[in-house]
C-alpha cells in the first residue's frame, strides 16, 4: 500500500487585460448583434489571476501476481475545496465571468500492469 499527500502553491499566472469596446458590434450567430467588441490592451501580461493552491491525497494497493500487478488506487484532487480560476469568459455584452478549474474532485479506479 502507499499513501501521498501533495500541496501546491503558485502565484497567480499573468494575462493581458481586454477592453470592452461597445462602438464596434459584430454579429453573433446571424441573428443578434453583440454590445460590443473585446480587444487586447497594450499593457501585455500585466495583470494575474488569484494565487493557486490545491492540496491532493492519494491511496494505491498494488496485488503482484504471476503475469500481471493490479493496481487500485483512490485520489481526492483539490481536498480544501479551493477556487482556482482558470481564466475569464469575455462576453459579448460586456460583463466577464470567472472559469474555474476543478473543485474537489474524487477519482478511482483499477489499472493492470502485464
């Protein structure tokens, strides 16, 4: 049997701020016009998402057998349920909404080695 336990924290990744340009509209699906149109600034990765931080714990048994090892394992991804933003959603009206990655997130299964 083996047991991990693994914390990560980083510093927020960088990305380049957009602006909302309501004078420009284009057309969405043929059948509305945006509020408007999201550039680039100038200012290139000049600003970051929120710190990142993730703790996951993982249990394995292994079975060794003549021809094969079985392998079970259990993992809990993200265990303190941290927010970690992937990035933004840049809508067509002007508002952003916040992606985020993966909340806390069980996983399992069985692998088998030949």
């Amino acid at each position: 049997m083996e047991a991990s336990v693994r914390f990560r924290y980083a510093s927020g990744a960088p990305y380049t701020p957009k602006i909302f340009d309501p004078s420009i509209q284009k057309r969405i699906g043929n059948v509305a016009w945006s509020g408007g149109t999201w550039s680039n600034s100038g200012e290139i990765n000049s600003a970051r998402f929120d710190d990142y931080q993730r703790l996951d714990i993982q249990w394995l048994s292994r079975w060794h057998l003549t021809n094969c090892n079985i392998v079970v394992f259990l993992e809990i991804e993200n265990l303190l349920n941290h927010k970690n933003i992937a990035g933004y959603q840049y809508n067509s009206d002007g508002t952003i909404d916040i992606v985020y990655q993966y909340a806390f997130f069980p996983v399992g299964g069985v692998n088998i080695e030949f």
